[in-house]
C-alpha cells in the first residue's frame, strides 16, 4: 500500500480520496462547465462510479503511477476540488493533472499552491527529477497558474487529445527539480526534505 501523506499548504492541503468524496467528485465529473477543459469529456453517473473506483484504488497499485488527491481547505477535510499527478513509465518524469475547484470553494485562487505542494512531493520523497503539465491551448487563464506553480512554458501539441467531438491543442510547461528547489518556500522545502510534515498521514 503506498499511501500520500497529507500535504499541507498556506491556503489548501491534500490528502487521498476517501468513499465519503464520491457526491463532490461525481459533482466535477458531470459539471457541464468544469469538465469543459478536461481531457475526458463529462460523464454520466455510472461513468463516475468507475473513474471514483479507479481513484480510491490507487493506493493499492504497485508500483503506483496514479495519485488523484482531494483538494481541501484549511481546517476542514471536506473535498473542494481533484489534483493529480501522474508518474511515467520511463526515466524519472510525471505530468501533473486534473486540476479542478468546486465554484464555491474557498481554496479558489490558490489552485497553483495544490500544485506546488504536489511538485514538492514528487521533487522530494518520489526522486523525480522533471514534472510537467498541460493545458488546452484556449483555456488561457490557466497560462498564470502553471507559472504560479513554477512552471516553465515549453511548446504546443498540436491536436493531443479529442472531447466534445473536437481535437484540441495543448501548451505544455515543465521544471526540473534543480531549478524549482530554489523557489520552494520553507512548508514546501520541508515536504521536499520529507521533513515532519509528512508525518500526519
């Protein structure tokens, strides 16, 4: 079993998904509105119960490739959101993925913080030395995000992947632990370090 441990940030933290999460997963995963820059088109109530199956099995993987963890405010478990991150086959590389916050979220904002924290775990205790991340090339706003998150912007691809019967373009953006390490802040370096932090899982 190789369970996260908890990741605590200023203004949100990270813990892995638990059965209770299925109603505010379920609620991203049939939003007309959040799924729309998604890589997977909006999914039906029995499409949700197989990709929440999927998550909370993660854990149990060996060696695990996929952490999809809930995002949520300080003080409070409740799920408010998804952050991913996905280690590749190959090398020591991951993409970060399935960044979405519920509208009424209180952690809205601060979706470049989930990432950070995810980027700290996997710069730190994982070994990895490149992360990067992607975004449809329309969804501009996202561009501040990934620079927030310590992201540099690398190239476009053309058409990667087709929702809403359409192909989209993706702008990727990538670090590689040596740079991001300099801009950690003191939580994030702790995380890194794999520091007491860690110890609340």
């Amino acid at each position: 079993m190789t369970h996260l441990p908890e990741l605590h940030g200023e203004h949100l933290w990270l813990r892995e998904m638990r059965a209770t999460d299925l109603a505010p997963f379920e609620r991203i995963h049939t939003h007309r509105v959040l799924t729309r820059y998604l890589g997977v088109d909006r999914m039906d109530a029995r499409q949700v119960q197989d990709a929440f199956a999927q998550c909370l099995a993660q854990p149990y993987t060996h060696p695990r490739r996929k952490h999809t963890l809930a995002v949520c405010a300080p003080g409070d478990d409740t799920m408010t959101g998804t952050m991913g991150l996905l280690v590749e086959e190959y090398g020591s590389n991951a993409m970060l993925t399935s960044l979405v916050l519920l509208p009424d979220a209180r952690v809205r904002g601060h979706g470049h913080e989930a990432g950070r924290l995810l980027m700290a775990y996997g710069f730190g205790p994982l070994g990895l030395h490149r992360i990067w991340a992607g975004h449809r090339a329309d969804h501009t706003r996202m561009s501040d995000i990934m620079t927030a998150a310590g992201l540099r912007p690398e190239a476009t691809l053309r058409e990667l992947f087709r929702t809403q019967d359409t192909w989209h373009d993706v702008t990727t953006y990538a670090a590689v632990a040596p740079e991001w390490r300099t801009s950690a802040t003191p939580t994030e370096r702790a995380i890194l370090a794999g520091g007491e932090t860690l110890l609340r899982a």
